[in-house]
C-alpha cells in the first residue's frame, strides 16, 4: 500500500497577510502545493488528502486539486472549529483554529495507510519525500514514527525573523525534543534567538523540525485522546493551540511512541513574510531551468 500524503491547508498567514496557501510562485502558476505533490507522487506516494477550510472549498477544488485529477487519488478533510472537539467544548469561544495537532485528527476517517503531513506553504524538496517514503513503506510501526529534519541555516528568511522547531537526538538520530524557538534570525555574526535571558546563540547546523512527519494510522487514537484532555483543560483559553509538535514530545516523554529524525540538506523555501515570495518565485524559475521541474507540473 502506497503511503498518503497529508497537506495542512487551512490555516491563514497572519503576518503574511491573506491565504498564501494559493499564491502562484512557479512560471506557470504553480503554488508552493503543488510543487509538493509532484515531488511526492515522485516518491511514491499513492495519495493526497488536503486538510481546508470549508468556506474555500470551491476556490481550493478549482485551483488545486482539478491539476491533479487523474494523477493521485485525493480525498478531503475539513478543519471545523468542532469537527473532532468533546462536548464540553461547547463552554469554548474559539478565535483561531485548534493547531496543527487538530488539523492532523480531522483527516482520520479518510487516511488508512502510513502518511506524512506538511504544511501547504513549505517547500520541502524531493530528497526529503522520498526518505520519507521510504520509512514509511518498511520502517513504520504503530509505536514508531519519522520527522525530516532541515538544517537550521537552511530555513531562514532574509525577511525576518522564524520560529523553529529545534531538534535534540541521540547519536542514532533518535528524537528526544523539539523545542520551539521563536525570533530566530542572522545578525551577520550567528544565529540567533529570543531566549528568556535576550538573544541567545544556535548553531547553524542544528536540524530543525519543519513539520514533515510521518505517521502509522495509529496516531489517530492517540491524537484523539490528547486533544479530549487539552481541550477540557483549556476550556478558558481560546487562542491557545494543540501543536503537533508539543504532542510528539508528550509521546516521547510518556514512552509511547518512538521518533527517528531523518537527516535532509536540502534547502527550504517559503513565504513567511511578503517580501519572501519574489525570492521564491526566482528559485522556482532556476529550478524549472535547470530541468529540475516541468512547467507545469502536472502535465
């Protein structure tokens, strides 16, 4: 059985501006997407589900997934403020969607086999997708998942500053914890941070989480049970967020499951800010020149 792939869509960029999920950066309107999905069907991966909102559904089906048809089986999943949320969440006013976390449990009775999930707006790159598959074809266990891991120096902006998912490993690259470090930037002289105690260094070679997991189905039930006790705990705060992240470390902790980090020097591009989708939009084209990519992808 083919693995899945599982795209984060529907969450909007704040500090970006608009739903950046859609933004054509390749020659021929290409979206950072979709460049995802060639990669992975490169891979070996079977199919796509995309995880959005309903209120684009049109707009998504149209743009998106009417490229693909006929190239993957695709599937969707809807990230309601209540799809998958206890009753008693009915004491929540929510602002913002519940997280990553949440975003991954909504696409439970639609994906079966093995998957990754990322997010629609990063470019991960083939080498990434296909180690990826690899794992998830022979090494996936219920009790044992993957993550690619980026080289820290390879993620940033020239824009601004990130946050970052740190990742601490054993010698064997089995992951011990991800921390998120947020305000990560170049000053010309190193990386750096905002730590408690202001600016704190990080190496540059440190691998970092940039949300490419792969999963056994089983996650499922251990997400769902996660996110009951977080939202019962959080019934008074309504902008905190279920983060995939947080709840892989709590597996770890707990001994529940074990992670492999999957070592990827690729480099990677995104649009966190506006500024960065010229930058993009010119690596995209020296992509397609160098052969790299057909324009367009999906013919």
């Amino acid at each position: 059985m083919k693995p899945t792939l599982l795209i984060l869509a529907a969450g909007m960029g704040s500090r970006y501006g608009g739903l950046k999920q859609l933004d054509e950066v390749g020659q021929a309107g290409e979206t950072i997407m979709d460049y995802s999905i060639y990669d992975a069907l490169k891979a070996g991966f079977g199919k796509v589900v995309f995880v959005i909102r309903r209120d684009f559904e049109e707009a998504f089906r149209e743009k998106i997934a009417k490229r693909w048809e006929g190239k993957a089986n695709m599937a969707f999943a809807f990230q309601d403020m209540d799809a998958y949320v206890p009753t008693l969440s009915g004491q929540v006013e929510r602002e913002k969607p519940w997280g990553t976390g949440h975003a991954i449990l909504v696409a439970k009775e639609v994906v079966n086999e093995p998957f990754v999930a990322i997010n629609a707006d990063d470019y991960y790159g083939y080498s990434g997708f296909k180690k990826m598959a690899d794992f998830l074809t022979s090494d996936c266990r219920p009790d044992h998942f993957s993550m690619v891991g980026y080289v820290l120096k390879n993620t940033l902006s020239e824009n601004g500053s990130v946050s970052r998912g740190i990742c601490s490993m054993d010698e064997n690259y089995v992951l011990k914890t991800v921390t998120e470090c947020k305000g990560i930037g170049d000053s010309g002289d190193g990386v750096f941070y905002d730590g408690e105690n202001g600016k704190t260094t990080l190496d540059d070679q440190s691998l970092v989480s940039m949300n490419l997991w792969g999963f056994h189905p089983h996650l499922f039930e251990l997400l769902q049970n996660e996110f009951n006790a977080f939202v019962a705990a959080n019934t008074s705060n309504p902008k905190t967020e279920f983060y995939i992240s947080t709840f892989a470390n709590k597996l770890i902790n707990d001994g529940t499951c074990s992670f492999v980090v999957l070592p990827n020097d690729e480099k990677w591009y995104g649009v966190t800010y506006r500024e960065d989708k010229e930058v993009v939009q010119k690596a995209f084209r020296e992509m397609t020149a160098a052969e790299k990519y057909p324009s367009p992808l999906w013919e």
